[in-house]
C-alpha cells in the first residue's frame, strides 16, 4: 500500500500501458481517475477496477481542465499525474507523413504535457508536493528509421520531463519519466506497421532480454517512482526495455 491516501490521474488508462499503471496505483491503495479519449472504455474498466472514470481528449485545453477539475471534486486534491496518453503515426519515410498525422502526433505527445501541467501544476504548487510522471519512449533516446516525428515527440517529452523536474522541484514536485520498449498494447502493430511474426521477431531481436515491455513492468516502475521512496528522485528518464537502449 505504498501508494495509501493519495489520489492520481492517469491518462489513457483504458488499456495498454495506461492500464497496468493504473491497476497497480489502485493495488498500491491509491485513488485513481480512469481517464481516457475512449469513455466507454474508461467507464468499463473503472467498474472493473473500482476507479473513476472520465472521458478526456488530452490535445483539447478544455476537456484537460475539466478532467482535472473534476478529479478535485471527486478526491479533493490530485497528488499524482500520469501523462501516457500518446499516439503515433505508421512507419513511413519522414517526407511522407502527413501533416495532419504529424498535427495529431505532437498535439497528444507533447501539447498534453503542457495543457495537463497549466491545468494541475498551480494546485500542486499550492499543495506543496506532487508528482508527473510521463510515458515517453525508447524511441525518444534510440530511434530507430521510419518513425521520426513520433521518436521526435517522445525526444520532446524527455526533454520536457528535465526541465519541468527543475523548475518545479523548489515548489516540491517532482518530474520523472518512463522509456518503454514497444510492448503489447493498441500501438504496437501501429509500430510495426503490420502486426505478423515476422515483425515482432524483428522487434524483439533488438531487446536484449528477448521479450516485450508489459503494463505490469510499467506498473511496477510507475509505483516506485510515484512513491514516497522516490522522494530524492526527479528528472529521471527511466529506461524499461530489457537493455534495448545499450
């Protein structure tokens, strides 16, 4: 019950990556905000989990500050914020994507992290304690061909995770970041660009310990670093991928 008494939002919670995060905070005894663009979705697995459900489009200003507004209501502060929402585009030569994926792309990867900390950052400072934790990607510290604005966007929200951990340590809060590897989750045959054996063979030849990243591994990181046993830690960007960056 390391995460007892404090209350998260976890955006893209519906599945994925996002799921395993927040099952483990909800283990860990904390209150948790199902958040996430499918509300359906959201609503299924809060009933599952016993977490509250809310429908957010992280790109839209307006649907962040009523996510976090509602989240006030319904636990009275937000101790934790977990920024996995993300997206990609199919893998394609660089010139070739479009500008309406490349729009799309940077507006869920990076300009969530800007709506999410003007919507909750004064609160937190207010409080005196807090923290953001944000799903980039290994593909923001070793990219790989044919996926160059997502790698960019994950790059970015590396980037952004150092400085808001500075800026914002005086006030109490503290930044970190999570690198997976590609793992079993609704990108993944996105990343791929076509979801065979051939391909996760492929993928899985460059990950040293010869498998996935799992919600669970994500979890398990994403407590830790949550938790009061990491008050020491910010601006970290912690690789979770089996020695994929080495």
């Amino acid at each position: 019950m390391r995460l007892a008494g404090k209350s998260a939002i976890v955006t893209g919670a519906a599945s994925g990556f996002g799921a395993g995060i927040a099952t483990k905070f909800l283990a860990e005894g904390a209150q948790v905000m199902i958040a996430d663009i499918n509300g359906e979705a959201a609503r299924t697995f809060a009933e599952e989990t016993g977490g509250i459900p809310f429908r957010v489009d992280v790109s839209n200003g307006t649907s962040v500050t009523d996510m976090v507004q509602a989240a006030m209501t319904a636990f009275g502060t937000v101790d934790i914020l977990v920024n996995n929402a993300g997206v990609t585009h199919l893998p394609a030569a660089m010139e070739e994507v479009s500008e309406e994926d490349f729009d799309r792309v940077f507006a869920v990867n990076c300009k969530s992290v800007y709506l999410t900390a003007r919507a909750l950052v004064p609160h937190l400072k207010a409080a005196g304690k807090g923290a953001i934790l944000n799903v980039a990607s290994t593909a923001g510290v070793s990219p790989r061909p044919r996926l160059n604005w997502y790698n960019a966007s994950k790059g970015w929200m590396n980037t952004a995770t150092k400085t808001m951990a500075v800026e914002l340590a005086p006030d109490g809060i503290r930044v970190n970041a999570l690198n997976p590897v590609a793992g079993e989750t609704p990108l993944l045959a996105s990343f791929m660009g076509e979801d065979t054996p051939e391909m996760r063979a492929k993928f899985l030849s460059t990950i040293p310990i010869g498998r996935f990243s799992t919600p669970e591994d994500m979890g398990n990181a994403a407590a830790y670093l949550c938790s009061d046993e990491a008050s020491m830690v910010t601006g970290v960007c912690m690789e979770v991928d089996g020695g994929r960056c080495i």
